[in-house]
C-alpha cells in the first residue's frame, strides 16, 4: 500500500531528517514507529499524510506518488485536534461538512452533510465508539479518553482505509491508554484499516504494532525493522512474549542513543 523509495527531507537550514529512506508497508499490517523525541517520527507521519514533501525521493500510496493530502488518509493528532466552540456531534462531522464542497475526489460533489445516510453513519460511529450520551457537549465538558474518542469517530467518519497516529494516547492515564489500544485494534480488524501510530513509548510500540521501525536520531537512512507477530492478541501485554519484545526494543535505544 506505501511504499517509500530514496525518501529524504530535511528543514530548510537544518541538517537531514531522512537519507534516502525506503520503506514499504502492506494493506492491512499494523506498524509503530518507534524513536526518541526529535529523531523526525512526526515528520515522517506528515510526510505520509501529504502535508510536507520530500526533499528527493517519492512516496506512493496505492500506486499514486503522494502530492498532497489523500482523502482517504486518516490522521489523528496528538492534541486530538478538536474545535473547541463545536460540540462533539459537529467535530465529528467537520469532515462531512468540508468534503460536500469537493467530494471525496477533490472532484464530485457529496450527499448534503445532514443527510440521512451520513446521520445513520454518525449514530452508528458513536454507539460503537461510548460516545452516544456525549454529542451534544463540547470538548472543555469531555474527559481526555473521550476527546480522544471524538478524534477517532471524526477520522471513521470519513471512511478512511490509512489510519496514521501521532502518539495519540501518550497524555492518557493507563486504564484509558489500555482501553483506546485495544479499541484501536479492533477498530482495524473491523474497518480493515492500514495503522501507522508513532510512540516514544517502548510498551505502546510492542502492544500497537505488528511490524516496528525503530529511528534514531537524526539523520535517518537504515532504521531497525522488528516483527512483532502477536501484537494485538489478547492478553499480549501479559505474557512473557510481549515483555521479551519490551527487553528487545529498549536495547535496540539504548544501542542506537
């Protein structure tokens, strides 16, 4: 599904970020990007999203070289990302109500964002999501798990097939941290989504991703790829399996420090 080939980007008057960076990642597998703060996770996030373009090399999604924001590439911010002044119901459909000017294409216009068909979608994503008692409040009213939550229906709504995350859970506490994760993953198994989350945390990288890239700091030009096949099972975070993989990883940063 992507697939990088020489990618490289750096900030204007700043050194590399990536060098000739390759990469490839499948329909349907669940990757984290692991590294420490400023080693570029968040940027190699937004070069996937089609918010920043490389310096040299291409980026391809589906086939198509990536020039700009792909409509059905969902991105979920560390901040959650919500408008403060909409409740949780308009947040969820800020989406909806974008693409009834262009359609999902940048070309064909959509069905009016009020719509039954999109009503019906938007119940249904709020059932599924424990939201259904919180449509009508507004963010500063919603605990963090549920705020997240809200990031997460507004990005189903837009039926996305690419979920990529930007360290989504790192301000949560564990029992809420514990619940999103597992929602994420049943989340992809239902939706058959692609995930992409970027963590700097060992635990979440060895319980989120099925396939880790490790970065260091920069510049980045041969990460460390690690399979991490049961990641996602239940009670993975129990069994010794997913804290040989927690060893694995921490001696993987500690060598690349």
């Amino acid at each position: 599904m992507i697939v990088l080939e020489s990618v490289s980007f750096a900030y204007p008057e700043h050194d590399p970020v990536f060098v000739n960076l390759n990469w490839e990642v499948a329909r349907g597998e669940a990757w984290a990007v692991l590294g420490p703060s400023g080693c570029g996770k968040t940027t190699l996030l937004y070069l996937l999203a089609g918010l920043r373009h490389p310096t040299s090399g291409v980026i391809r999604i589906d086939d198509q070289e990536q020039t700009g924001p792909r409509p059905r590439t969902g991105l979920i911010l560390q901040d959650y990302g919500l408008l403060p002044w909409a409740t949780a119901y308009k947040n969820v459909t800020l989406g909806l109500q974008i693409r009834r000017f262009y359609g999902p294409d940048g070309k064909h216009v959509m069905l009016p964002v009020h719509h039954p068909r999109y009503e019906c979608l938007c119940s249904t994503i709020f059932l599924r999501l424990s939201l259904i008692q919180q449509e009508y409040k507004y963010p500063a009213q919603l605990s963090g798990g549920q705020r997240q939550r809200v990031a997460i229906a507004r990005t189903l709504a837009l039926n996305p097939d690419l979920l990529l995350m930007d360290e989504p859970f790192s301000s949560l506490d564990a029992p809420t941290r514990e619940s999103l994760q597992n929602l994420t993953f049943e989340l992809r198994a239902e939706e058959d989504l692609t995930t992409i989350i970027v963590t700097h945390a060992i635990e979440e990288a060895a319980i989120l991703g099925e396939k880790i890239m490790i970065l260091n700091q920069p510049p980045n030009y041969q990460p460390v790829f690690i399979k991490n096949p049961d990641a996602g099972q239940v009670d993975y975070r129990h069994r010794p399996a997913y804290y040989e993989m927690c060893t694995k990883l921490r001696q993987h940063l500690e060598v690349n420090q």
